[in-house]
C-alpha cells in the first residue's frame, strides 16, 4: 500500500493574463463551486488564495497589507505568500496531482496528515519558487528514493546497520529527547564523540545511510504524526537540530568523517527539504571555523542562516532554554529533564542493563578489563575489518581462561565502503558475575588493525 492515493486533477480559475485570480477573497486553490470527493479532503485543509497570502484564523494578518514586512524565517510560508508565489504554488499542485505515482508521494514523504499548504511551501521555499527548479528537484529526489522505496526505507534498522543500533549510537551518540515550545521534535547529535574507527568496525558507508533513511521515513516520521495526532495545531514538520561538538579534536573530523555528514546532508537536502526550523551547534572548537567554511558549501545559503553557534556553554544553555521548557531539557543542555547519557541508555534492548565498548588497536598486544557485579551476566562480541586477524582470550582474575583462543579476520576487502565487516561472538553462553574480566588480544601481524570489542551486559537469570 502506497503512502498517497491518487486524486483527480483540480481545475484552477485564472484571469486572462493567466495569474491566479486574486480579485475574490474567498477564491481558492481549488473551484469553491465543485463540492470536493472524500479524497479532496485532506488534513489541514485546503487554503485559499485569501489565506496563503494573508493566514488564516489567529494568524491572520489583519494590518496593512500595503506596508507588511515578513520576517525571513516566515518567508514562503503559508499566510506570507505573494501573488506571483501563489501562481507557482498552484502550478506546482497542479503538476503534483497530474504526475501522482512516486513523484507525488516524494513530495508527500511525510504522508498528507502533513497537510497541503506546508508541504508543498517547503519544496517551493527550498527552489525560491522558481517552478522548473522545483520539478527538477523533485524529479531527482524520487530517483535518490528509488532503491530504498523499493526496499521500504528499511523497517528493520538493525538488518540496515548489520549491527543492533544500540551499538551504532553508542559510537555516534543522537537522539530525540524532547520537543521544543514551537512543537518541532529536538534532535541531537554529538559528532565530538563520533569514534569512525569504531564505526567502521561495525557498519558499512551503505549500512549508515540505509539506516538514515530508516530514521527519516519511520522513526523521525512516526514522531512527527504522533504529535500531530496529539497536538492538531502543529503544522511545521520541521526540527530543532543541536550539533554538539564537545570532545571534537581536528583529527576526527578526517575524510571518513567528513563523507558520512555529507552523504547523510545531500540526502536530506534534497528528498526532505526545509525541514530544518533552526540548528544550534554548541561546544564548538576554536578550528571549527575552517571546517563550517567547508561544511557550509554543501548547505543552502538561506538554511545556513537559521543556525546559531555557540563556544561558551552558559550562552548555549540559556538559549536552549528559551528554546525548550526547562522540564524537557536534558540537564546536560541546561534543562531538568534526564542527561542525554541517561535517555540513550534507555534505548538499549529492554533487557540490557548496560553497553560497553572499545577499539582495539593491535599489533602485537592489547586487552581491556570488564568488571561483572552480582547479579550480571555478558556476552562479549568483536567487530572488524582487519585482515590479518588477531586472537581473542577471556580470563578471569586468577588468569584462568574462561574462553580459550578464538580468531576474528575478516575475509574481505578492509577498504571497500559498501562491504559489511565481520562479527564473531567470543562467548557460546553468556559469563556471569561477579568477575573481574581479562580480554586479551594477540596478533603477529606488524600491523596495527582494529577491533571494536563490545560487552552486552544483562542482569543474570539465576
């Protein structure tokens, strides 16, 4: 079943110089003399020309007209519209219901509860609504939707990672945690504590782009109905994004870094536009200066101008709060809410108590020690793409081995982008506590490769 049903074309009345008439107040964007079918009726209703211009309801402008100024962050929306915007608006409706099928379900990527009026200003306002440059870019975007349409935007996020998400995010911490006051979900993510190594220990550049899209048609969107079904009068789908760069160090923000926020940036850019409401980036670094210079040319200019940036973390926890009530706000952003540490945790499978993990960089030698309280059992898994491998014991604290030598080598290429690493699980039944845990890797390889270890800690079912 598709996302969008099909409707019938909607006839538009136009004066002779071919404009939308505008001389009627109660005119529409569709005939108010033809009584529209059950699916003409969509949620937030069908504006007229009157109301894209001037609003509607509380919003409705009522000063002169003559004189308006619209704030930039307005511009293009619904109720700040000009004639000439409505003339493509109605274009671009009308091209939207005559082409149906996947270019129509493109632009309604977040379903219609969206509502006609906001969905199509956000592709209109991401062109300036020149019209051909919006057909254009929706004709790319249902191609950029194709594959991943087909394979149903990857219900199943951890058969797209190849790895449970718990373990993705714990090596790239993001998260929803709260709504704003404007009712926009809050997103944060914290690439300062991005470790690539680990990721690509565990997923592929394919993998994390197939779980985006994972995140942008379920996860994301699911959040974006929910609250529309709780609070009807939320109608921008649009986010509060927070880039916190606390921890980042001009090493990890390398080629492999930088590929994955462009990939992810390019993707959103074009198939979900004008989705973002504002962006906070907080903890910057000094250097972050260069790297936002590059980062900025694969972003819209006028998108650039919705985003603020802070260094000092007593400014950047005032303006969160002037952004989120302070119940909401994860304490680590200035707010009472859970610290964002804690609310991650929270997302680990229900049975897990906790998650802990380590790169391995070895040549010759490296262990980690795992620490197992009463009441604790683990499983213990190594993710890599070394190819000349490397040895894996457990012992205890009597350097007792509880897991004799096992190898992890991967078999493949340990450059090739879209090729999955190997995983192997140390550990036929879990090890439960209490212990003080040793594991111990060995190589002869000469050559650093990496291994993530990852601890699956549950509490114990004796």
């Amino acid at each position: 079943m598709t996302l969008v049903q099909e409707e019938p074309e909607i006839e538009t009345v136009r004066n002779p110089e071919g404009k939308v008439d505008l001389t009627h107040s109660t005119s529409s964007v569709m005939d108010d003399d033809v009584d529209p079918s059950p699916n003409d009726v969509r949620p937030g209703g069908v504006w007229t020309v009157d109301e894209l211009m001037w609003g509607k309801d509380e919003n409705r402008y009522t000063g002169d007209k003559a004189n308006r100024k619209v704030d930039p962050l307005d511009w293009g929306l619904p109720g700040y519209l000009t004639q000439q915007e409505v003339d493509v608006f109605v274009k671009f409706r009308e091209e939207v219901y005559k082409r149906g099928g996947h270019f129509r379900e493109t632009v309604y990527a977040f379903t219609e509860v969206e509502g006609e009026a906001y969905t199509l200003t956000r592709w209109l306002r991401a062109r300036k609504f020149v019209y051909e440059d919006v057909i254009t870019m929706v004709e790319e975007a249902t191609a950029c939707r194709d594959d991943p349409r087909k394979q149903k935007y990857y219900p199943d996020p951890e058969i797209a990672l190849g790895v449970h998400p718990s373990v993705y995010i714990n090596q790239y911490p993001q998260l929803y945690p709260c709504f704003a006051k404007n009712g926009c979900p809050v997103y944060i993510s914290k690439p300062g504590s991005l470790d690539i190594d680990a990721v690509e220990c565990i997923t592929s550049l394919e993998g994390i782009l197939k779980f985006h899209w994972h995140i942008m048609q379920h996860d994301y969107t699911n959040r974006l109905l929910k609250h529309k079904e709780e609070y009807p009068k939320f109608e921008r789908f649009e986010n509060v994004s927070v880039l916190d760069l606390e921890n980042l160090t001009a090493s990890k923000l390398n080629k492999r870094t930088l590929e994955i926020i462009k990939k992810q940036t390019v993707i959103d850019s074009l198939c979900f536009p004008e989705t973002m409401n504002r962006m906070l980036i907080v903890n910057a670094p000094y250097f972050f200066n260069v790297t936002w210079t590059i980062i900025k040319r694969w972003i819209d200019p006028r998108t650039t101008g919705k985003i603020e940036m802070f260094s000092n973390k007593s400014s950047m926890m005032k303006r969160m709060r002037e952004l989120v009530d302070e119940d909401q706000l994860p304490s680590d952003y200035g707010g009472k809410a859970k610290s964002t540490d804690h609310l991650m945790n929270m997302e680990l499978p229900r049975e897990m108590v906790r998650l802990e993990s380590k790169v391995l960089y070895v040549k010759y030698k490296e262990s980690y020690t795992l620490e197992l309280m009463p009441g604790e059992e683990a499983d213990v898994k190594i993710y890599t793409r070394g190819t000349k491998g490397a040895k894996f014991t457990i012992y205890d604290s009597d350097k007792n081995p509880l897991i004799q030598e096992t190898e992890v080598i991967h078999h493949g290429s340990e450059d090739d982008e879209f090729e999955m690493p190997t995983n192997v699980q140390l550990t036929p039944i879990r090890i439960k506590g209490p212990k003080m845990l040793k594991i111990k890797a060995e190589s002869d390889s000469r050559k650093v490769e990496n291994f993530l270890l990852v601890c699956f800690v549950y509490p114990s079912t004796n």
